[in-house]
C-alpha cells in the first residue's frame, strides 16, 4: 500500500479486512454496496459475460474510482517528470535489494517465507491476480490501427508471450499451481480477488476508462520489491521462480514495460481535450493498484497451525465414515475425531501424545507421516502437493532450520538434472502457424477451424477482427488463443 498516501478511505478499506479473513466491501453511496470482488471476477471470466455481470463491473470500477479520487499519490504533478520519477523508482528498488542480498549473506533469515509451505500459500493466495496478468489491456486490441496505444498493445502480446507457451504469463502461473498442488484458490476472500476484478472491468469497459487503464498500468508495470525478494526465496525453497523472473527482465525501466507505461502516457495525451483532466484521471487509475489484497499482505496472513486445521476440516467432510474403527486415539476413532471440525486440534494433540506425530523433528520419524507419503502408504492420494507439504512443514516445526536442513535451491536442481533429450516435449499446437491446412486429429480440431477461417477472411481487417476474441483473459493461454497470438503479433507488424 505504498502509493497511497494520507487516505481515509484507503484506512477504512484496510480496518475492514482483519488478518485478511474476511470479505470486505469499499462502501459509497453511488453504488450497489454488495457488489464483491469476487462475483465481478467469475462474471467477467465466462465465454460470453451477460449483461448483468458487464453492468455491476462497470458499477465496481466506478465506486472503486470515487473512493481513490480523494487519495494523493507519489505521482508527480508535472508529466514532463514521469520518466524521472520512474527511473528513481527503480533506482530506490535497486538500493533496497541489494541491502536485502547483504543481510541475506550475512545470515539473516528469509525476510518473506518462512518454510515451503508459506511460499506455496502465497502462491495460491495472488492465483486470482496472476490467473489474469496482463488483462486490462485487453480492451486495446481492436484499435490496433490507432498509433497513439502501440505501446500498449505491444505489452500486452508481451504478457501473453506473442504466443509462446513458454513465455505466456498464464500458462506459467497455471503450471506453477498445478505442480505444487495448489489449484484450490476459487474460495479465497474477496479482498484476494479485487485486483483481478479491476484488471477483468477495466479490460470490459476500456471505452469508458481509457486514461485510467493507462494510470493502472502505469502503477502496476513498474518493478516492485517484492518480485524480486519473492523471486529469490522462491527459488531457495526449490520453487521454480521464472514467472516472477521474467517479470523483473520484462518490467525493466530501461527497454521494457516500465518504460513503455511512461512512454504510452504521452501517446495518448489528447491534443484537444484536456490535457490536465486526462492526468487526473490517469492518477485515479494508478490509484487502484493498490486496492485489495497485496504481495505483502497475504505474505503476512499465513498461521501453519491455521492452515494445517483448514486443510483436514476440509477432509474431515469427505473421510469422517472412511476410516475403520481398528483403531481408537485417547478412546475415539478416528471417524469419531473427524465427526465434529471443532475437535481437530484436539485430534491433533492425541496424535502427539500416543507417538503418531512427533513434532520438531524429521517427518520421516512420525508414523502419521508415513501413512500419507509414498506410494504404499495408507492415505496414498488423500493429500495433494501442497497439503503434504503444509502437513510436513507443520511437523517439522522448529527442526526446520537445523544443521543441513536447508533445501536445494530451483536453479541447482536444474543444473543437476540431466539434459533433456531433443526435440521432447513439443506440442502439436507449435506446428500451427498459419501457413497453410495440415493433417490434423481430435486434438488439433480448435486449430484446424481457426485456420479454415483466417483463410476465409477477405482481408487484414477481417482477420484481426477474428483473432481479437481469442486473445482475451478467457482465452489467449489455450492452445487457440496462442496460435491467435502469434497471428496477431505477426500481422501487426506487417508481416
């Protein structure tokens, strides 16, 4: 919450999300006051939003804008000093990392992470923001004719990889959940959707707020702190930290997104309009980068011993009548500890006293452990990934940080796995470039029409009209959308 400064209604937002638990709501009397964050998000990611869903988002943005209107910011009042403003952003950024990686080398403790499963925890817990990167630029494709939002245009096929799986944000992100597990992000509170909310409005209604989606990415393209102490700490957990790498090297200030969020604010000055009007408005949009849940925020929200009774009261739901009654625990079974959530971390107790969980020490010496890890284990498949790795953590206690105990880092394991043999891996979808029909199977159904299409379009115009859709927050990560991307890209630069 750094961009904001002296702002009560920024306080109330705050005072009204305690520990991050619960779902709160920017109230104003111009709008509906139970509009959530999280009923705009779903809304606005179906196929085809309904006119009900397009209205309320609307209604959000607009309250939302009336709430940060009385609030200052660190934006200069003079635009000829934007880009000196962002260099010196990026200058303070730089200064405080490297203070970071000092005390990091003289023993200091993880600033953010306190084990694997706080990394993982705030990996699903930004899911709903990450799920829609790039997303309030959507709304530009269309007006690719239009010189003055190149620049923007040219960040979000950026964003979207310009069609590559690899570099494709979403893609990355949804790799990254489903690897550890971390997938069940859909009930999160609503202040965990909000900024993916403004992002999917922003990106619905692009006419009606041109200068506060270039105000939003002109906040949010700018290299935070934070993505560079996540990208470190990830990556000494054994957590692949590319998506938020490629995000440092892309947002640079001097060649990248940081740069061009400078560059697209005086693209799009109006020469007849009201120059001072559009900044103000590009000021308000800046504004709601901050609004909802943070990077420091969620960080600062995870309790193991919560997260532990959370992950088995979701459990208890489904194996309360799965277990037999062999064995009884401090004189109950097992389903008879599950029947009621509210004796869990009783249930937990038990297990510590009779010797199932011995706490602080290595996993591997409770019994509890060995039924849920392994191929032959009892409970084999009862916990996904990231449950496992919250169960594990949580009985490691403080034997975590002892002699030895420190994990290989991503990067090492990598330079020790052995090479990967040529040409593995490649998707049928990469064969589609649009240079003409190919043999194709059930798999390929999606890609084979697209082409058929493009092929019937009488001119550039046409075609780009068609690829558009495909590249919106819906679809542009699937094997479609980034064919269309590549299209696009390529017939936007005349070739």
């Amino acid at each position: 919450m750094e961009r904001l400064r002296n702002c009560d209604a920024q306080l109330q937002y705050e005072r009204q999300v305690p520990h991050g638990r619960s779902s709160p709501r920017l109230q104003t009397d111009n709008a509906e006051p139970n509009i959530e964050a999280r009923q705009i998000y779903f809304g606005l990611l179906e196929e085809s939003p309904d006119d009900l869903a397009v209205a309320r988002s609307r209604l959000y943005l607009t309250r939302l804008l009336a709430e940060v209107e009385p609030c200052s910011s660190d934006l200069p009042d003079d635009l000829n000093k934007l880009q000196t403003w962002s260099d010196t952003h990026t200058a303070k950024v730089g200064a405080k990392y490297r203070q970071y990686l000092k005390a990091r080398r003289a023993g200091d403790a993880r600033q953010y992470f306190t084990n694997k499963s706080h990394a993982l925890y705030f990996l699903k817990g930004v899911a709903p923001t990450k799920l829609v990167d790039g997303a309030w630029l959507y709304g530009l494709l269309k007006h690719w004719r239009d010189p003055r939002f190149l620049t923007l245009i040219q960040t979000y096929l950026e964003e979207l990889g310009e069609g590559a799986a690899d570099k494709n944000h979403v893609v990355i992100y949804k790799k990254l959940l489903t690897t550890h597990g971390c997938q069940k992000w859909h009930s999160l509170s609503d202040a965990h959707f909000t900024q993916g909310a403004i992002q999917l409005a922003l990106a619905q209604h692009t006419a009606h707020f041109l200068p506060e989606v270039i105000g939003y990415n002109l906040g949010y393209e700018q290299l935070p702190l934070h993505l560079l102490i996540s990208a470190y700490e990830l990556n000494e957990l054994g957590i692949d930290p590319y998506y938020f790498t490629l995000h440092v090297t892309v947002d640079n200030a001097g060649t990248g997104h940081a740069m061009q969020a400078v560059q697209a604010v005086f693209d799009a000055l109006p020469q007849v309009a009201d120059k001072k009007d559009f900044y103000r408005r590009i000021v308000n949009g800046y504004k709601l980068n901050d609004l909802g849940a943070s990077t420091n925020s969620v960080i600062a929200q995870f309790d193991l011993d919560e997260e532990l009774v959370a992950i088995l009261t979701a459990k208890a739901k489904v194996g309360a009548q799965l277990h037999s009654d062999y064995c009884k625990i401090s004189g109950k079974t097992v389903n008879e500890w599950l029947a009621e959530p509210a004796q869990l971390p009783s249930f937990l107790e038990a297990l510590q006293e009779h010797g199932w969980i011995k706490r602080h020490q290595d996993p591997e010496a409770s019994r509890f452990w060995t039924l849920i890890q392994g191929e032959h284990a009892h409970m084999f498949g009862v916990f996904n990934a990231y449950e496992k790795q919250v169960i594990h953590d949580w009985i490691a206690g403080d034997s975590a940080g002892g002699p030895g105990s420190r994990p290989i880092s991503f990067r090492a394991r990598q330079r020790l796995a052995a090479p990967e043999g040529p040409g593995g891996g490649t998707s049928k979808a990469w064969r589609y470039m649009g240079e003409g029909p190919k043999q194709h199977d059930d798999f390929d159904t999606d890609l084979h029409l697209l082409e058929q299409k493009l092929a019937g379009a009488p001119g550039k115009d046409d075609a780009m009209d068609l690829l558009v859709p495909l590249l919106s927050p819906v679809h542009h990560h699937t094997a479609p959308g980034l064919m269309a991307t590549r299209l696009y890209t390529r017939k936007l630069h005349g070739a």
